[in-house]
C-alpha cells in the first residue's frame, strides 16, 4: 500500500475556506437544531476571518454550532459567536468602547444586514428598518457603506 502526504495549509491562511465552511455548517446545524437561519452578517464572517482558528475545521465547526444554539433570529450576529472571537487582545485591535460607538456599531450592522437583504436597494432597505430613505442615506454616508456592493450579493458570498 502507497501513502501520500497532502500538505493542507491552516484554515488561517485558507480565509475563502472559512466562509464556505461557516456556510456548510450553518446549514448543518439549522437543520439539526429545527432553526431557519439564513446568513451570517457581514460582521461576524469578519470576525471569522480576522480569527486565528488553532483548532482549524473543528473550531470553527464548533463556533458555529454554538452560535446558531444562541441565534435567536435568522442572522448569525457577532454577538452570537464565542468571546474567544469577539476580544480585542486575540484580534490586537484594544480600544475604549463607549456606547456611542457602540450604537453606531450595532446600528451600522443593521443597515449592512437590510441592505444586504434588499441586495443594495435603499428604499427597500429604509423600509425594512422602518426609517426613511432620506434617514438612511444620511447614515449611510455617515457610516461610509457602499450600497453598490450589496447589489450583486447572493448566498454564495456568505
């Protein structure tokens, strides 16, 4: 009998890897949990990516098995996934939070998330969140989010 050694990188240097695999799994484990999530927001795949998985495909299999236990909507949010991934040390991004930005954080998620859904169109997304296209299209350009890159969105990107 032949072996052959495979040399299969870590998932940290395997970032397009994560996103099918967070997708495989959430898939996964909305069944298995009688849950209809549909999507991970921008957010959290962010946090997915800047993580260092040292546990590779089965860290990140967990993660997201644990988030759609506490996802109580149909999007993963960054506050579903494991503190491990939500602290400032592991990701060296260290700041002083105030709830302002807090706000704004949560708030800026949510435009992402409508805009994400109504695939880049503002008025649908204001009426998603209940607010005015004019509202909207401040915060937007507050936020400095770029509605176009939501127009060819589908869930292959996730």
């Amino acid at each position: 009998m032949t072996s052959f050694t495979i040399f299969l990188p870590p998932l940290r240097e395997r970032k397009s890897d994560i996103l099918l695999l967070a997708d495989h799994f959430l898939q996964k484990y909305s069944s298995e949990h009688d849950k209809a999530i549909l999507r991970i927001s921008t957010p959290a795949i962010d946090m997915l990516t800047a993580y260092h998985f040292p546990g590779n495909v089965r860290e990140l299999e967990n993660v997201i098995e644990r988030a759609v236990i506490a996802c109580d909507s149909n999007v993963i949010h960054g506050h579903h996934l494991p503190p491990t991934l939500q602290t400032a040390e592991i990701s060296d991004t260290v700041t002083q939070l105030t709830l302002a930005s807090a706000v704004e954080a949560f708030e800026s998620d949510l435009i992402q998330d409508a805009l994400k859904s109504s695939r880049g169109n503002v008025a649908r997304a204001a009426k998603m969140l209940d607010s005015t296209e004019r509202i909207l299209g401040y915060k937007i350009k507050k936020y400095e989010i770029d509605p176009t890159r939501f127009k060819k969105w589908t869930r292959s990107n996730i």
